[in-house]
C-alpha cells in the first residue's frame, strides 16, 4: 500500500503544527461574523475526518468556544487562526492558508456572504448607514475599540505571515494610532515578526486587531470593524506569496512584493 500524500501545516510561530492526510475537502470560504474576527479579513478551510489529522506540536494552541455548535482554534503566541472543529462530528477544518507548499486545491463555495465587510467585493453586505467612529471588537469583547469614520482605502496582503495568521489573505486600512479609543485591551497580545513588524490580537479568541509596520505605518484589520467600514478593497500587495488554492478576479491592481512595484 502506497503511503497517503500528507500535507503540512503550521502557524507562524511554531507553536502549533499540524499534518494531514490527502484527499483534502475542496476549500470553502466564509464571510460569517466570526471568521471574519478572527481572521481579520474572511477565513478560507479545507477539512479531514479526525482519522487523518495529525497534532505534531500544540504548545501555542487556544481553543474558543464562540458557540455550542463548534470551537475555534488558534495559537496564542502569534495569534494564527487554525481550526474549526464542529461538536458531534468526527472532522476538522483547518486554514487553507497555513499549508506549507503547493495543495492542489481550489474554492468550491463561499459562505455567509451576506455577513461579509462592506468593503470586500466578495461578499454581498447589504448598505448600511455609516456612524462617526466606527466600533471595533475582537470575538469574545475582551479587545474593543473604536475609531474616526470611514475607513480609507483597504488593502489585501498575500504574503506568507499574513496567510499564516489570517487562514487566507489580510486585509487592513491606514489609521492613527492615536485616533483609536480603547475601551478594553484586556486580552491584547503583540507578536513581533523577525523583520521587526508587530501585530495585535486577542489572546483569548484569536482576532486580529491592527499591524504595525517596520517603518511604524499602522494599519487596522477591516474585518475587526463590527458594522460597515465605509472602505473598500482598493488593491492586492505580495502577490507574489499567494496560495495556490486560489484566484483574485476583482480586477483591482495587484502588486507582485509591496505597492511601490508594479
Ligand atoms: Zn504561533
Ligand atoms: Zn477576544
Ligand atoms: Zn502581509
């Protein structure tokens, strides 16, 4: 008998690492509130039966019951969303975006749509009317926020770390840091990447918060906004490092490293 084709996962840190056994379920997205959080952006999964995952290393994984119906995984150290594992039934979904190579896979569906950031062009948020400062939490309201109205322009980022920590791509608007009102910073975490950049989240249920830069440019994640942003996806940067899994048919400018080339 020939040995199944095992995939690799892992968060950015190293503290929780995975493996999977092949076939993988065709991927699916999902705009819905939650994944949206933790995110930051919309989460992209595929998913094994138990029998074919594999736990290599858990010293970073936090489990988040947002609901009786299923909990949510995530590493605590680097705030990387991982898993979705339903109550009852015998699988687990996983970030499509932590696969280390190439994974054959594509998008099959796309879900909750209709729950999805009024600035993403793949979701279908109906209008809303805009307020001052835009509210902002992460999942479990131990981080909340908020901030001046609208957003600006938003931008995707498909480089690894953001792949690795989103599930799928991020998505982030330009903002002061000093504009942002905090109500609650009780489960921030900061994770600081080895090129120097910083990155917010929720210790407790994985929700990216905001980035930092190297040269100090802020960024808020767009899908930690509660309501309507009052942005719109303007453009796709480190193309170069995308997924395979995946296409961007938006028609928006696409950069292959940073926005400075073309
Ligand atoms: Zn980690
Ligand atoms: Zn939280
Ligand atoms: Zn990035």
């Amino acid at each position: 008998m020939t040995r199944p084709e095992t995939h690799r996962g892992a968060c950015l840190c190293g503290g929780v690492v995975f493996e999977v056994d092949a076939p993988l379920r065709p991927v699916t997205t999902c705009h819905c509130t939650q994944c949206r959080k933790q995110s930051g952006h919309f989460w992209a999964a595929t998913s094994v039966p138990h029998d074919r995952f594999r736990l290599i290393r858990d010293t970073g994984l936090r489990w988040f019951h947002a609901s009786d119906s299923a909990r949510r995984g995530h590493c605590g150290q680097c705030g990387a969303f991982l898993f979705w594992e339903p109550a009852g039934e015998a699988r687990i979904s996983f970030a499509a975006g932590a696969l280390e190579g190439t994974t054959g896979l594509t998008i099959a569906e796309r879900w909750f749509t209709e729950d999805g950031g009024d600035y993403d062009p793949e979701a279908n948020a109906p209008p809303q009317g805009l307020p001052e400062r835009l509210p902002a939490s992460c999942l479990c309201g131990d981080c909340r926020f908020d901030l001046p109205a609208p957003a600006g322009p938003v931008t995707a980022c498909h480089c690894l770390q953001c792949r690795v920590l989103s599930g799928h791509f991020s998505a982030s608007f330009d903002a002061d840091p000093n504009s942002l009102r905090w109500q609650s910073r009780l489960s921030e975490r900061v994770f600081t990447t080895p090129g120097g950049a910083s990155r917010g989240f929720c210790a407790t249920c994985g929700s990216k918060l905001w980035f930092r830069a190297a040269d100090g440019r802020f960024s808020v994640e767009a899908g930690v906004v509660d309501g309507p942003t009052g942005g719109r996806l303007a453009r796709h940067i480190h193309v170069a490092s995308m997924g395979d899994y995946y296409t961007i048919g938006d028609g928006l400018p696409q950069h292959a490293k940073d926005a400075s080339d073309a």
